[in-house]
C-alpha cells in the first residue's frame, strides 16, 4: 500500500513519482522541469547541476582541443547556469511540508546506507590500515618495505652539460608511510598551511621570474617536472634544488593515460600498461638524479591530470603517492589556476587579477578556509600579456596576511599521515 504524500491529496491518481530518487509524491508537492517530475528534497537542483556540468565539460572539450567555442554552446551553458540558479531560488523559497518523501522506504535505506557507509570504512581502516600506515613512527614495529631496484632503460640517456661544480645536493625529507595509491589533493584542514606548486612540461619562459619571486618571498614550493624539461633546462633544475625546492615527478614525456579527454571519464587508455606507466616514471628520476646529483622526491603528478586509481597503483608499485589539486566541489571552486588557457574568450580563462582574488577568497565562510590547499600553476605560459606569474607576489603576501604559511607538499603530509594530535589520519579519499 502506498504512502500517502500529502494530507491534502488523498487522491491516488494525483501521485507522481521523482525522476531521480524515485519518491512517490502528490501533485501539491512536485516540481516539475520539462516533462520531468521531482520531490522538492533538493533533486531538481541536482538534476540541473548535472545538465549545467555537462555543458560546462562540452565547453572545455573545445578548449582542450583548442578549437573555437560555438556561439551555440555558450548559449546553452549560460541557459542552464539560468536555470539552475533560478531553481536554487524556487526551492529556497517553497514551504511545502515534505511528508512523503522523508519517509518512503526506498530514502530512508539510502539514507541509512549513507550514514553507515563512511563508519564501516573508517572501521577497516582502523582494523587493516589505520596502525601499520599512519601511527607516527617508532610507536608500532613494522618491517621496512625496500624500494624497488630500478632496471635499466635500452634507450641511451640524452648528452648533458657538464654539472656545476657549486651544487651541493640538499637532504630531501622522507615523508611518513602512507598508503601509495591515493591521491593527496589537499592537506590538513587543522593547520593554516598551504603548499605553492608548479606543473614544468616543455616551456619554461616564466621560471626565472617565478624562481627569483619565491626568492624574494622566502618560499619553498613543490616542482613537478617532465624528463623533456630536465633536458631542455638543466640549469634551471639545478638552481631549484639550490634554492630548496621540491621536485617531484611529471612523467619523462607528458604522455596522456585515460580517455578523459574524449569520454570525460578517466578510464585508463589503450595501450597505457603498468610498464609504460613505470617506464615514464623511472626514465625521468633517472635523468633527474644525472642532473642534479640527488634523488627526486616520492611524489608525482599525472599529465592533464588523468589518473585513476589503477594508474595511481602502478607507481605506487615503485614508491610514488599523486598529488593533485584542491577542489570545493560543494561551492564550485578550486585552486586550479588555469594560467595555461592562453585565449581571452574562453569561458575559463581568468584574468591575473581575478586568479590571486580566486586563491586569496578560496573557502571564505567555511570553517575550514584554504586549509591545506595544493595550488595547481605552470612553470610556462602561451599568453603574451596578462600573465599570471606576475601576481605571485600579491598571493604570497595576501595569504601570508591572512596568516597562511607557504610549505611544500611533503610538509602537509606529513602533518595529514600523523594526523591531528598524532593519531593517524587517511591520506586522501580513493576514487
């Protein structure tokens, strides 16, 4: 027997059903959005949100592809955007009481499940995880993991300048175990700190000036660097690891992993085996060692950011935890600086001056603020003015007035694999 959604509706043949959690509603209680019906718990916003996203991703399709956005498109984007902002209103403004959809079976399970599910993985991580992985050294005895041996490449490595005599190889720190197969996008949110990190693929006509600002400014960022890079600008490389910087590793040739880019989901491409993947990951912390004369650091971050977790598991194989970016899905932000989109008219390119304020702003009203955020710029740029790097300046003062200290990424998570109060805490969420 059915629920009755709304005393004032008794009549059967005036029920609904939503079109996304499938609650049975009342003709007084519904939302309709085309030939779509929904309960007014939220799921028409959501509805909306996904058509919004999916026009938002066909533009940024075009962007990769570096072809022009048409009129058309922008035209549809910007009616949905429309559109669900002015949903957002109506459901804030709607006081219909909500009878039947709290109570039918089917929410009251999902709703159960989704309560119970964080709790029974926190459990196993407690039970499998949680004392071997993140207690804080020299508490709990366990056997060292030895690196694996890396084997040699067939392809000769490229000819090199000969190394200054004056680089002296710094102590690159050793984070705490954790487990190598997530992805570290954002570090403690209990400590005001925020890592500063630099993507270096095939152009570095921007690095001078970012390394003499973060000189100027007594910064230590985190460098992710392609082989290509290495080999085109090793005296750059050498004057990171001078001046204390973190390298980590972008891959020997800054190959794409998934379908991400046709498909928009990260399925891991044709073609692209746990051996490729490792290949590109060793040939490059080979060549970086040649060069510098010290070993890279165990982060890495994948081109384009495509990764997923089977692609995450092979480098772990060989020592490597991702790193990636912070994103605010909730508020529909994040710390991608997207300084690489060289063309004004794009829907995502933002100006220099609108970058720092997106950084300075991230997370203004939660509790939590820019809490250890991982800030995603380029070591080089295509645009001709207006260029970002020039501001980094204003952001480093700005959050630093705000009370942020500037670390690199190893820092936060160390602080993350201790957890707060040295109990232990995950490293990120698994995909």
């Amino acid at each position: 027997m059915r629920r009755k959604c709304c005393p004032s509706h008794p009549d059967r043949r005036a029920r609904r059903r939503c079109f996304r959690c499938n609650t049975c509603i009342c003709s007084g209680c519904t939302i309709r959005i085309g030939l779509h019906h929904f309960c007014d718990t939220g799921c028409s916003v959501i509805h909306l949100m996904q058509r919004a996203a999916e026009a938002e991703w066909w533009v940024h399709d075009c962007v990769i592809r570096e072809v022009p956005v048409p009129p058309r498109l922008r035209r549809l984007l910007e009616r949905r955007r429309q559109a669900l902002d002015a949903q957002q209103v109506l459901l804030r403004g709607r006081t219909t009481p909500r009878y039947g959809s709290f109570h039918h079976p089917r929410l009251l399970l999902r709703r159960a499940a989704l309560l119970l599910a964080p709790l029974a993985l926190l459990l196993f991580w407690y039970d499998n995880l949680g004392v071997s992985l993140y207690s804080p050294p020299g508490q709990v005895e366990r056997p060292a993991i030895p690196r694996p041996e890396v084997k040699p490449v067939l392809t000769p490595p490229p000819e090199l300048p000969e190394k200054p005599a004056e680089v002296i190889p710094p102590e690159v720190p050793q984070p705490p175990p954790f487990p190598l197969n997530a992805d570290l996008s954002r570090g403690p949110t209990w400590e005001r700190k925020i890592a500063l990190t630099f993507d270096g693929g095939t152009v570095a006509n921007a690095t001078g000036e970012i390394l003499d600002t973060l000189k100027a400014t007594g910064v230590r960022a985190t460098m992710f660097l392609t082989g290509q890079f290495i080999h085109r600008y090793p005296e750059l490389v050498r004057r990171m690891v001078r001046e204390g910087h973190e390298i980590g590793n972008h891959t020997f040739s800054h190959p794409r992993l998934t379908t991400f880019a046709v498909n928009r989901r990260q399925d891991t491409l044709p073609g692209v085996t746990k051996e490729f993947v490792q290949r590109e990951l060793r040939r490059m912390s080979r060549l970086f060692e040649e060069v510098a004369g010290t070993p890279i650091g165990a982060y890495w971050r994948a081109p384009y950011g495509e990764h997923n977790r089977e692609i995450r598991q092979w480098a772990a194989e060989i020592g490597y935890l991702h790193v990636g970016w912070t994103r605010d899905l909730s508020a529909r932000e994040d710390l991608d600086t997207r300084d690489w989109v060289a063309d004004p008219h794009s829907p995502i390119y933002y100006r220099a001056e609108e970058v720092r304020e997106r950084i300075l702003n991230f997370g203004k009203g939660k509790v939590a603020q820019a809490n250890g955020g991982i800030v995603l710029l380029h070591l080089g740029t295509q645009r001709r003015q207006d260029r970002v790097h020039r501001e980094l300046e204003a952001i480093v003062d700005g959050l630093r007035m705000q009370g942020y200290d500037l670390v690199p990424v190893s820092e936060l998570h160390r602080s993350l694999a201790l957890g707060q109060g040295g109990k232990g805490s995950a490293v990120a969420a698994e995909r």
